[in-house]
C-alpha cells in the first residue's frame, strides 16, 4: 500500500525535526512518503537537519507564503495524494513524535481490513508521562455538540481490537483515499484553525462510513502547541469554532443547549485567563468576546487583527 504522510510546521522547527527524526529511524523501506508544509512560518522558519534529509526515504518540502490554517495547509497534500495514486495520508502534527516502528502500518492494515472506514487513529499519549493517555477514541455529540476525547490521564493498554468512534482527532489521522470523493476527503477551511477534525468525523459519519480508534498503534504528543496553551488565538478559534460546528452540523432544535455548553466553556476561559495570566489578561478575554460575537456572526477564516 502506498502511504503519504503530511506535516503542516509553523513556527515549531525544532519539534518538527523531532517528529521527521522518529520516521527516519524506520527502515528506508518501510518509511512512508512525506511532505513538509511550512505554513508560513515568520518567527521561526523551518530548517530541516541536513541529517535527517539523507536517513529520509522521500521528503518534500512546501513553502507557503502565509499561513493558510489547518486545513489549508493539509488539503494540498490530500488533492496530490489522490492525484498521485496513493492508498493513505496519515495527517502528523508536528508536535508528535514515533516511538511505535509499527506505527503507520498497524494503522494501514486496519484501514485496509475495514472496508467501511475511512479514517483511524492510534493510542496518544502524554509526553510528560509517556505511559498515560491524550486520546484513546474519541466521542462527539450532534446533540449537545459535545466532542471529548476518552480515557484522558488513564493508563495506556495497548491491547485490544480496532472499535468504531464518534470522533477522531488531526493530530495523527490516517485517511483511506480511495472510498470517498474528493469533497469528502478535504478537511474544511472555513475554520482556519481548531474542530476541522470535528467537522470532519461528523460529515464522515453522515455519509456512512466507520471511524476507527486503534489501541495497538501508539504515538507520543507534545500537548503544548505552537499557540501556547489558552493563549488569546487559542480561546478565540475553540470558541467562534465551536459555533461555526453548530451552525453547520446541528439542528436547530438544539442550538439553545449548545449554546449553553458553549457559555459554560467561555466562563471556564475566562476564570483560567482571570486567575493564570500573569500579563495579557485583558486581550484574552477580548478574545473571549469577538469569538462570540464571530461565532453568532458566522464569520470564518483567519481571526482579523483589525477586528
């Protein structure tokens, strides 16, 4: 089977090297084909170690001129994966890193033995205790809106069968190319950054198709990303996103209580900003109150400075 991998940088060099260092200790053989996109990247370009290009089987690197989000940012790769003939793409966050040499190809295998599904994911686990959970199968609500992942700070155990979730997470999203449509393939970029996963398991599983958590692959996640946790653009993309889901998956007959668990989030926001922040403190909760206001609005795309 044929496997791209797609790696979207911006401004995390350092842990991108990381994470092309874990698939470079596979077999040449065994490595997968992988694409670099630096999204723009100003504060921090990417600088691939020249070391790591001659334990690479196959790299390619894209340079954005601007950063095109998430979506924007994996989507190229997906179109050329189809274009080129590839079986996978198995979407890999920068702050990842391999310790399974198995990992892409139990992934695979699982796809491959499951006709009806059309993404999976591995086992995540916390890199400061690299034995407890990040993800272990996630769940989403076209209720409530709820999207939470399972087994969070529990212990890992690698054991079990491939079972069907609700919702899978872009952090390592292994997508079978060839059962879908191109639309259905894509990830959405109305979102720029944050639930564009979410959007996607729900339409995946509108159109039928199995969503796979794989116990047996594992992967190390570096929880902390490039935005810095609850960082003003973190609480305004989870919260105008956040209704921007609502807004395209859920009826109408629910959009009160959603909007209510929303409310709940933002106050939680706002207590962390309240009584964390050192510095700052005001334009985050800013942040709090234009993604409200985007979010009832509809707005998309990339968070305005002027706004």
């Amino acid at each position: 089977m044929k496997s791209l991998v797609s790696i979207v940088n911006w401004n995390s060099s350092a842990a991108t090297n990381v994470c092309l260092a874990g698939i470079a200790a596979l077999p040449k053989a065994e490595q997968p084909d992988i694409v670099v996109v630096d999204n723009g990247s100003a504060r921090d370009k990417l600088k691939i170690d020249p070391s790591l290009e001659k334990q690479l089987r196959s790299l390619a690197v894209i340079a954005n001129k601007e950063n095109l989000g998430f979506a924007g940012g994996h989507n190229p790769n997906i179109k050329k994966a189809v274009q080129g003939g590839y079986d996978y793409i198995i979407l890999l966050n920068p702050d990842t890193e391999i310790i399974d040499s198995s990992l892409f190809k139990i992934l695979v295998d699982t796809l491959e033995a499951n006709p009806k599904a059309l993404g999976a994911n591995p086992t995540i686990l916390q890199s400061v205790s690299p034995n407890i959970i990040w993800y272990a199968g996630g769940v989403l609500s076209l209720r409530t809106s709820r999207v939470s992942h399972v087994g969070v700070g529990d212990i890992e155990d690698p054991h079990g069968k491939a079972k069907n979730v609700s919702f899978l997470t872009g952090c390592c999203l292994a997508i079978s190319l060839k059962r879908a449509s191109i639309e259905q393939l894509l990830l959405p970029e109305a979102y720029f950054l944050y639930w564009e996963d979410a959007e996607w398991s729900a339409r995946a599983a509108k159109a039928g198709f199995d969503l796979l958590y794989v116990p047996r692959a594992r992967l190390l996640h570096h929880v902390s990303d490039s935005l810095g946790v609850r960082s003003p653009a973190y609480v305004y993309y989870n919260i105008r996103n956040h209704f921007l889901f609502v807004r395209h998956n859920i009826s109408p007959v629910f959009w009160l209580p959603c909007w209510l668990r929303i409310g709940v989030i933002s106050l939680k926001y706002k207590a962390v900003i309240i009584l964390r922040y050192r510095q700052g403190k005001l334009l985050a909760l800013r942040a709090v109150w234009r993604a409200w206001r985007d979010g009832i609005s509809g707005t998309t795309g990339p968070m305005k400075r002027s706004a």
